[in-house]
C-alpha cells in the first residue's frame, strides 16, 4: 500500500502517521497502523515539509522536533501479501543476470530473477532495485501501459523474491554509480515468487538509506540474511577467486595433484589442543581431528607422490581472536627434490597470480629477505610490517657506564637500550609519553616500566628529562645521536630492560605509532617479505625443556647440524609476511630416521613415546624417503586480508564467534544421553553434585 489513494481495501480505514525521518536527506516515512497487526513501513516521495504530504492523519505531539526517530523493522501482515503469491511452486528460468545487463542490450525482451532491494513510487511511477548475485538493475513500472504489473509491483516490499520479464531501454538520467547505470527494465509481467513474512533484523540494502552495518552478534545469529547483503557476499566470492586462482597455478602450471588426507586421525603433540571423537567401535578409544596434514603429506613423498597440494580443513582447540577459528582452511603443500629457495620461489609465482587476479595488483618477486635475528633487532618482531620504517637502533654501546642508571643498569645486567627514531618529533607531545600517557601505556603493555625520550635539537643538544640530561656526558650525547641517526627535531622513543622485554614493548609502540601518525596509510599497500633461519628451538621455562619453535620435523641448518650444537641450531624454515601478518609458513623436512631421533631427543622425546606416537612415519623414513619440503598457507587471513575488512570470520560462511560458538545453529549443544552411551561416554558429575 502506497501513500495518497493506493490503499487496498484491507487497509483503507488505516490512520496514518507521518515521521519526519533525517530530514536533511532522506524521503518522509509513513506507518500504517492496524491494532491486531504488524506495521507495515510505507514510503513515498519525499516533501519538503511534512505537512505537504497529502490525505494523511498526523498525530499531535508524535513529530520530533529534535532528533530523527528511529523507524524500527517491521513485519509484513501475511494477509496483505498471500494474494501476491502463485497457488503452486515454480522454478522460472532467467535470460540475464540483474549486473550483467548494458546499453547493447537495448530494445531486447529480457527475465530477471533477485531480490527487492528497494521500492520508490514516483508519482505513480514505481521504480524498483532488483538485486541478484551479479548487483543491482532498475525497473520501472508504469500504471499507464501496464496497469495490472503496477498494482503488484506497489505492493512489493524489500527482500520480496520475485521474477520480471521486461524491455530493456537506456535510462534518460543515468547512474554512474551502478554498472548498470544507463540502462533500466520496462517490466511488463512481475511475479512474486516469495514474500517477507518476518521482521528483518538488519536492511540488507547498501543504499543510502540503509543505515550502519549492524553489530557482528545480530548478523552471525541472522548469518543468512547477513550473507545476502552485497558486502558478505563480495568477500565469499573473493576468497572463491582466491582459491579457484591457487588450484589453476598449481595444477595447470606446476602439475601438483591434489590428495585428501583423513579427518579422522590419531592425536599428536603439535602445540594446541587436539578436538577428540570418541569411537564407538573401538571403545575407550579416540580419534583426533588434524591440526594439520602434516604427517601425510610427509607419507605422500615418501610414497611418490612427488608434488601433492590439498585445501584442507584443520582443526585446533585453542583461544580465539579476530584472525583465528576453531576450524580454518588452509593451502597445504609438499614438494620433493626442491630447496628451500626453489620452494620459496614456487610460492612467489603463487602469491603474483593471486594478487593479479584477485586484486589486480602486480606484486613483482622476488620478495624481500629477512632473517630471524635482523627481524627481531630491528623491529622486535617475527612479523614486521615493512609498509613503513620506525626501525630500531641500538644504543646499548652509546650509554654503557652512563650516569643514567636505568640504562647503565640495564645494559650491566645483561639487557639492552634500543631506540625507535621518529621524525619531525613535535608531532608527538610530551604528554602522550609519560606515565598514562598512551604511548606510554603501549610500552607498559608490553612488559616495560615506561618510556624515556630525548628530543634532538640544533647544535647536537638534546631535550629530555632533567635525570638523562644531567646522566648524559657530551660523548655519550654524541654517541647517541650517531647510534639511531637522529637529526634536529626527531624524537627518540628509549626502552631499557632485558631484550625479550625491550623487543616486545617497543613494538607495540611502533605498531601503534604507525596507525597513528598515519604511517600505514600514506606507507606502500602491499609489503610482502620471507623471514628465514628461525631457531630450531627455544627453552620453555615452565615444562624446563626445549621445544620445537616450527614443529619437530623441520630440518636443521646442515651447518649447525655439522657442529653438534642442536640447540642454538637455526632451523630451515621460513614464514610469508604480508603487511606485518603471517600468512604462510613451511620448511625443509627430515628425511632420515637417524636425524628425526636426534630431534626428538633434543625435545625429551625418548625413544619408545617417538616410536609410539610417530613409528609410522620413521618406519616410512626405511623405505628410502626422498629429499622434501613444503608450505602451508592460510587461507582464512589471506582472504581476510585481501577483503580488507578486520576479521575472518568476514571472509567465512558460517564462522564461530569468540566463545567458539555457532550463533545461528547453536553448536556446540547437548546430546541425547543414548548417545553418548553408544559412544562409551560417561557425562561428567555435575560441580553442585
């Protein structure tokens, strides 16, 4: 029912309210009410005053003078729109997509099939927004050559389903926002194949009178109606272009061939926990869900295979985070007779068709190299973001023995002094870098007390507080000043403590400084870098061993492997960081029982537990394993990154929120006790019994 006389007759003793909504804009709003129904929202033309709006009732006191009410969803009534629908199910064909129709097509008889994205009434004219998969495409409806396609097409709302066949003609105000904007279709028969017959939680319209993107809970409960709206469904086949451009790289390019590896497997030590399935066969036994193809992948070359690549779907039991899931996709690889140059090469060729093809973007190999050590000394990170500078410098030397007794203490004590220099230094005020400030604050979150500064001035003096001026001799000031480079009117950032610490918070203070001095906007889009020579191992204070920093089947570096020094050995490994965000990592694997045992015993694996939880991969190692390596690429943070938008589960069908819940299915939920009987479960004792 439309505004004026349109109303039907259910509707006609309607009294109607007008509400002034965004007066600066957006068209007048009517709601028609009825007391044993649902609203329904009306709309029209907009006037400049509300009082224009002809043969409407308005409510004394119910116009807001002051603010824009908001007009909240509401429900269609179903007796106002079951006479719209055929009596049987029908499957129309269409000859054109809604996005894929242009000015060529002129003059020819088309049937389109989508959405009602939106619904205006120019006197008595209808012009509608019809929204498929492909975008949006106007039609109009005109009372005077077909009378009965206008009566329906005034009656149809947002989100109606329905199939029109028209004549396509050139639109005499054109578009140049739309793709289709020059062209529009005259309908001539309009069928209604489906109505709304429920509140829509959100508009899935990207007009301009949509409104804010709604809150993330609404739209993962909601997540179907929310993947109908043309941003979700731009991500989703995004990441099909992505995923699609791999398999065409690898298999039409390189003749890789694609093998699934079991969902049901046994559980093995790799870092996280594992989802268990209990077995209902083999009572009080468990399978595992992977963490990764790992251990198979290794079989595969082992076997022949000699190039395999799977999209495979893992899973890990641990905390989540905007780009981490419960279960994640990710490119798993594995080459034989290849280095680890020659793989990394492999996956430059990788990442260049992507970005042409998804993006359009030409990323020209090869990448820039980093290792390990320069990554962490330079910027305390394993992951720097290389789209700006803000490097650290090291002035442990320049204050060595100074008066200052936080750095000479630090650096006595075995730690280290490091600088972040940042140019034209006044943009920062002192404020923000004493205690609370919040650059301060991010240096306290990442473990250190605070923050000194020093401001440099003409003439090779500096400005900082009165304890580094009067604990800084001339030489030690000159010192400092040739240490980090630092120029008239930088300011230098100073962390002191031990290295671990220092590294940790000074990267969160250049992380934030590079949002905040617009660093990363004005800096280079895409910085693509390998990090190379990770250590083979760390120490983990709390279980007092050495564990795997990769995994316990990367291969060490021949040379340390040679110097029986395994645990400083660097490992051959290598990680893809893209914008400061690991997306990729792999490594060289062991190939000889021999070497894997010396591994496992660097781990405090001992023999009898290696050949329990992993006999069949040594065994397999008997049969002459082949020299190999490989890569594993996330797919979820690649995709997420490449949408630009600030979490996967943007880039993910049906994801998990943060509690590691689904909002729209309920999963996890309780199972009937039969079941789990079957399963040889007992149910935990309750903690009040």
């Amino acid at each position: 029912p439309l505004c004026s006389e349109r109303h039907p007759p259910l509707l006609a003793t309607m009294k109607l309210q007008c509400i002034k909504q965004n007066p600066s804009s957006a068209p007048q709003r009517c709601l028609a009410f009825l007391p044993s129904v649902p609203v329904v929202l009306q709309r029209h033309r907009p006037f400049s005053n509300h009082k224009q709006c002809p043969r409407h009732w308005l409510q004394p006191g119910r116009i807001s003078s002051a603010a824009s009410p908001v007009v909240p969803p509401v429900a269609v009534p179903s007796s106002s729109t079951e006479s719209l629908l055929p009596s049987q199910l029908v499957w129309p064909g269409r000859t054109h997509s809604c996005g894929t129709i242009r000015e060529d097509s002129a003059g020819s008889t088309v049937t389109i099939c989508g959405w009602v994205d939106r619904n205006r009434d120019m006197g008595g004219v209808q012009f509608i927004d019809i929204r498929d998969h492909t975008g949006l495409l106007q039609v109009v409806c005109e009372p005077q050559n077909h009378p009965e396609v206008s009566k329906v097409a005034s009656r149809l709302r947002n989100e109606f389903v329905v199939c029109i066949e028209g004549i396509i003609r050139v639109r005499k105000d054109p578009n140049p926002k739309l793709p289709t904007g020059r062209v529009e279709v005259v309908a001539t028969k309009v069928v209604v194949l489906n109505t709304v017959s429920r509140a829509l939680p959100f508009p899935v319209s990207e007009s301009d009178e949509a409104g804010e993107v709604p809150k993330e809970d609404t739209r993962l409960k909601n997540r179907v109606l929310d993947l109908r709206r043309p941003a979700m469904a731009h991500n989703l086949r995004l990441r099909h272009t992505m995923i699609r451009t791999i398999r065409q790289y690898l298999e039409e390019k390189h003749n890789f061939v694609e093998v699934e590896t079991p969902i049901l497997t046994r559980s093995t030590p790799e870092g996280a926990r594992d989802y268990l399935v209990p077995s209902r066969i083999q009572p009080g036994q468990w399978y595992a869900l992977p963490q990764s193809p790992q251990l198979f992948k290794q079989m595969l070359m082992v076997a022949g295979m000699d190039r395999y690549y799977q999209v495979a779907r893992c899973f890990r039991d641990e905390d989540l985070r905007a780009d981490r899931q419960p279960e994640f996709t990710q490119l798993d690889l594995e080459v034989a007779f290849m280095d680890d140059a020659a793989i990394q090469t492999l996956m430059e060729g990788l990442i260049k068709e992507v970005f042409t093809k998804v993006l359009g973007v030409d990323v020209s190999p090869p990448f820039q190299r980093m290792t390990y050590a320069e990554a962490m000394d330079k910027y305390g990170s394993d992951k720097p973001d290389l789209r700006y500078g803000l490097e650290f410098h090291d002035l442990s030397e320049a204050v060595r023995g100074s008066g200052f007794r936080v750095f000479a203490g630090a650096v006595a004590d075995g730690g280290v002094v490091k600088a972040i220099r940042v140019p034209d230094g006044k943009r920062i005020s002192n404020s923000r870098i004493k205690p609370k400030g919040d650059i301060a604050n991010e240096a306290v979150s990442g473990g250190a007390a605070g923050l000194a500064y020093i401001r440099v001035l003409e003439g090779g003096e500096i400005d900082a507080a009165k304890p580094i001026k009067e604990g800084l001799n001339a030489e030690q000031v000159a010192a400092v000043l040739s240490a980090s480079g630092a120029e008239p009117g930088d300011l230098l950032l100073l962390a002191a403590g031990p290295r671990p610490v220092v590294l940790r918070a000074l990267d969160r203070v250049r992380q934030f400084l590079g949002r905040e001095l617009g660093l990363v906007a004005s800096g280079k889009k895409h910085s693509l870098l390998w990090v190379v020579d990770f250590p083979m191992f760390e120490f983990d204070e709390e279980e007092k061993r050495y564990v795997a920093v990769h995994h316990p089947f990367t291969a060490p570096h021949p040379e340390d492997l040679a110097s029986g020094n395994l645990q400083d050995a660097r490992a051959l490994a290598y990680d893809l960081v893209y914008n400061g965000v690991e997306v990729g990592g792999g490594s060289l694997r062991i190939y000889r029982r021999d070497i894997q045992s010396k591994v496992f015993e660097m781990i405090g694996l001992k023999t009898d537990e290696a050949q329990a939880k992993f006999g069949y991969l040594l065994d397999c190692f008997e049969y002459g394993a082949p020299p190999h390596g490989g890569m594993a690429l996330g797919l979820d943070r690649l995709a997420m990154l490449l949408a630009g938008v600030p979490s996967i589960r943007d880039v993910i069908a049906f994801p998990k929120t943060a509690a590691a819940q689904c909002a729209l299915t309920g999963a996890p939920s309780p199972v009937a006790s039969k079941q789990l009987e079957e399963l040889h479960v007992k149910p935990a004792a309750s903690k009040a019994a």
